[in-house]
C-alpha cells in the first residue's frame, strides 16, 4: 500500500499484456473518429430529409 496503489495497473493480470499508453495520439484519432461519424450522420439526415 504505497504511492502507487491508487494508480492502474500497467500489467493486464489475465494476460500479462502491458496496456498500450494513452497517448495524444489515441485521443487525437478519437477525434477525428468523432468527426467523422458527425458528418456522416448530418450528410445522411440532410439526404433523408430531402429524398
């Protein structure tokens, strides 16, 4: 019970797989994913509501 107790692990205890590390990266991808997706879906309203 130290300092790092509080902190996840950086094993995965079933697997003993290293977790990848969250980096701006992922989020940045997150990002762009969610942009997408936001497009997609307006560009398929507008198209419905016209059609």
């Amino acid at each position: 019970m130290g300092r790092n107790s509080l902190k996840p692990p950086d094993r995965d205890p079933h697997t003993g797989i290293d977790h990848p590390i969250p980096s701006g990266n992922a989020r940045r991808w997150a990002a762009i994913l969610l942009l997408v997706l936001f497009a997609l879906t307006t560009i398929g309203g507008l198209l419905f509501a016209f059609l």
